[in-house]
C-alpha cells in the first residue's frame, strides 16, 4: 500500500503568478473565490492548495491539471468528478500546503504548525477523550504539549477520511498511546467502525506535525514529493520510510 503526500509553501507563489500562470489552470469558481480572501498571506495559501490537488492529479492520471472538477459530500469533504479512481484529501496552513494522494482507498491528512502546540494542549478538555486526557495528565509540560498536537492531527485526519465532518464526536474515538510513543485508535460503540480497519502515521515537516490515515489492512509506504516552485515538475523527496522527515510512530 502506497500513498503520496504532496506539500508545497504557499510563499513560494511569486507574485507575477497571481496575476498570470495559475488563472489558466484554476476554474471560474476558484478564481472568484481567491478574490474574496482580505490577506494576501490567505490568498495564496488558497491558490497554492488549488493549484497543488490540481497537479498531483495530473502526475498519476492523463488528464491537464485545469481539466479536474470536483464535488463534495454533504460534509464538505471533496473528490474528483466524475470518479476515476484516485484519491485526495488536503490541508493548509499559511506556511505550509499538503496533499495526500491514494488510489481507491480512503484516506485524510491534517497538519498544525508546531508553533500551535500550547494553543491546541489549552482546547485539551473541549475536544479530547477522557482516556486521551488521562494519558496526558501523565505527562511533563513540554511533553503534553507535543501530545496534544499529535492528538489534534490524528483526530483530524480520522474524521477527515471517514468524510463524515463534526457529525463524527471528537470525544467518542481515542488515540490510545503506549511504549515508544506507538499509538493505536479506541472507538466508543455504535461508530459503525472497526479500527483494525486503520493505519496512521505521524511525521514533522517543515515545522508542522503531519498526521496520515488510510484505510488500509498493512502499514502505509508514503511517498513524499515537494512541489517547489509549485507550478515546476514535484521532487521525490522521501521513498516510504527514510527520514530526514521524522517520522514518528
């Protein structure tokens, strides 16, 4: 099982660009939508996103990247259309885009930048498990603040490739963490969901924490391609395992 995760820097999108190359790839309705954005720093993280699941489509399928259209469940989570196999999933930062390509598997991603890390472990009670809060009650400060970014992502990714939205109770599926910082997903009964269906990874990248879920009986091989400049041909950056990425379970 193989999935490939695309990240590209939304800072990278030199200025010429917005005015220029990427008006030809993105549709009508993209195009209308970056115009509402009152930051620049959010424009770009939007057309950078657009531009990124457009090109990743196009490098596994035969298809222009300004050919692909899209639709989205009544959750809002989006795919290709019509069907033709291939899968995505996307988030986005203002520093940092990520795609997550699969082929007919189900799959979800989130990123946080690191620096969220206090911010996120402060939301711990609203959001997290009482199992998960009492794993993190265990730990040193620094230590619960690097869990609670890992918790926020996977939960994330979770819902995200489930493609059910906050309909999907944050409370009502755990991480549960054990030696070596190896974690397993817990989910309350009457989810409709069977773990063993599920693999996750964590990883850091470019200052962010990186959570991956696929749907999948064996461990995910993920592929990382950096996209830079985003409009250039992707570079291979890590084949599966290797990691000048740390990857961390």
């Amino acid at each position: 099982m193989t999935v490939n995760l695309w990240y590209a820097h939304p800072k990278d999108l030199p200025a010429q660009a917005t005015a220029g190359d990427w008006e030809n790839i993105l549709n009508a309705e993209e195009r209308a939508r970056s115009g509402t954005f009152r930051f620049e720093k959010h424009r770009r993280e939007y057309i950078i996103t657009r531009l990124l699941v457009r090109y990743a489509l196009s490098h596994y399928h035969p298809a222009p990247p300004q050919t692909w259209n899209f639709r989205t469940n009544r959750y809002g989570k989006p795919s290709v259309d019509p069907d033709c196999g291939l899968r995505f999933n996307l988030s986005n930062s203002s520093e940092l885009v990520v795609c997550l390509m699969g082929n007919e598997v189900e799959l979800g991603v989130d990123i946080e930048p690191h620096g969220r890390a206090i911010e996120v472990a402060k939301l711990a009670r609203e959001f997290f498990s009482s199992l998960e809060l009492e794993q993190i009650e265990t730990l040193s400060d620094q230590e619960k603040f690097n869990r609670a970014l890992s918790l926020w992502t996977l939960k994330e990714s979770y819902i995200k490739a489930r493609g059910l939205g906050l309909s999907l109770p944050l409370k009502s599926f755990s991480f549960v963490f054990g030696q070596s910082n190896r974690f397993h997903l817990k989910l309350d009964p009457g989810l409709a969901d069977d773990p063993a269906n599920w693999r996750f990874r964590l990883l850091d990248l470019a200052e962010h924490r990186v959570a991956v879920a696929v749907r999948s009986d064996l461990d995910p091989h993920v592929n990382i391609w950096e996209a830079r400049p985003p409009l250039y041909a992707p570079v291979l950056q890590r084949d599966g395992k290797e990691a000048a990425v740390q990857f961390l379970n």
